[in-house]
C-alpha cells in the first residue's frame, strides 16, 4: 500500500485497447497521486471512457500495464477491482427512487446479516447491532456531502445535484481507496456543482480518498483537479496544472478548436 502522499496509487504504462481496426487508447502511459483530484479531458472519441473501462476491469487491455496500490489490476474482473478498493460510480446501483436517502445509503454494504432469515431467527441482536453500525456509517456519510436534512426524503424526490451527492454519498459506504467519477457534473446547475466540488474536495482532504474524475464541465474540472491529463485520438497529449492546460495552444486547437477554457 502508498503511504508516500506524492507517490503514485494507480499506473498505466503503454495500455492500448483496439476494437477491430480503431485504436480506442494507444499507448497510454500516466500516473495518478494519492490523495489528489486528477482530471482527464479531452474531446468526444478521444478514449477516455474506454480507458474509465479498462482501469475499472470492465474492459481488459490488449497490452500494457494497469498497478493499483503496487498490484497488477489489468487482468482483473469489475468485481474484482471494485474489492481492491478501486471504485467506479456506477458500480453502485442507481438510486431506488421510493426508498429513502437513508435506505438508499444503507443498502451498500454487501452480505449484511439481515438479509440472513436464520441470523434474523437466531442471533436478533447481531442482526440489530450491525444495522444500528450501518444506520451511524450512513448518517455520517449523509452528512459528508450535505444531505442529512434530506435523510428522510424519497431519493425520486431529490434535483440532479441532489442525485450527484446522494450517489457520492453511497459511493464512500464502500469505502473506496479511489474513486473514479464519469462526468459528475452533468445535469447539474452551477449552484448543486459547486456544493459538489466542495464535498469531493472535503472527501480528499478528510479521508484521504484519491479522485480521477472525467469531466465536459470545464469550470468544474478547472477548479478541483489538479493535475489534468488531456487524450486526444487514444493518446496522452499533454499533462499540466489547470493553468499550463488552459495556456496549451494544443489544447485549444484539438479540444476546443481554438476557443479560450
């Protein structure tokens, strides 16, 4: 396991995936730090949701290396990783919209004893003290990204930045090492996503979770992530500070076509 703060928690060298005669991602190689928000942008095709795929274990690369926490991960199954600690957001269900926020929380964990009928039978006060641990992990959970007063509210109920933070909220009962965040902000208003930004930052900051986030919204991804990588056509076009990006003529030629971020 990293305990060098700086030192890298996830690696991929010269990962190439092909899906027939396209080079999806081609020969990416990057590091991402422990305890820092990286983003990754670039333009519609460039390979960054394939690249989400092959880190999670739901794709498997065609070459090159994948190493979480100093173990090789590029052969592993989504489920797999997902026990490493390396958690992707869709890999927790959606929410169940006429449960509530805390029953939507609580239900995370896996294998809880009452689900059991013989443990609900015969060991009650098993059962009765593990739901009370999950009702506290949840309620602190709830609390992290500002939704506690929302505890009792059906989750069909709640805005699309509401859902973002329900959904990260339910993302840390699974006590993730690493979280890998596809476009958080989409369909969120600017108000919702700065809350957002806030609570990912709070989550890094507090508990010392890693974040690799994919974003469209560029302010978001501005504000929050740093460093950022940038894909363009399967491959790595540059890495930088938001500012050393936001500068990089390649940048604005290939993502933006020229347009000031």
């Amino acid at each position: 396991m990293n305990s060098n703060k700086n030192s890298p928690i996830l690696s991929l060298r010269n990962v190439r995936r092909y899906f027939g005669g396209i080079k999806a991602v081609d020969g990416v190689s990057f590091d991402v730090a422990a305890n820092r928000i990286t983003g990754l942008i670039g333009p519609n095709g460039a390979g960054k949701t394939t690249l989400f795929n092959l880190i999670s274990g739901f794709y498997k690369p065609d070459e090159g290396e994948i190493t979480f926490r100093d173990e090789r991960i590029d052969g592993l199954s989504l489920h797999q990783t997902f026990h490493k600690g390396l958690c992707r957001t869709f890999q927790i269900s959606r929410e169940l919209k006429l449960m509530t926020v805390l029953e939507n929380v609580m239900l995370v964990p896996p294998q809880q004893q009452g689900e059991k009928l013989l443990r609900t039978w015969f060991l009650p006060k098993s059962v009765r003290e593990q739901e009370k641990e999950l009702r506290d992990k949840a309620l602190d959970s709830l609390e992290s990204v500002n939704l506690i007063h929302l505890k009792d509210e059906y989750a069909g109920n709640l805005s699309g930045g509401q859902k973002r933070l329900l959904e990260l909220a339910r993302t840390m009962m699974a006590a993730p090492t690493m979280i890998m965040f596809d476009e958080p902000g989409a369909g969120v208003n600017p108000s919702e996503r700065r809350t957002l930004a806030s609570r990912i930052r709070q989550l890094v900051k507090e508990r010392g979770v890693t974040v690799l986030l994919i974003g469209h919204e560029m302010e978001l991804v501005m504000d929050i992530c740093d460093p950022i990588i940038v894909l363009d056509r399967g491959k790595v076009l540059t890495e930088g500070t938001p500012e050393e990006v936001r500068s990089d003529k390649r940048v604005l030629e290939v993502y933006l076509g020229g347009v000031t971020l």
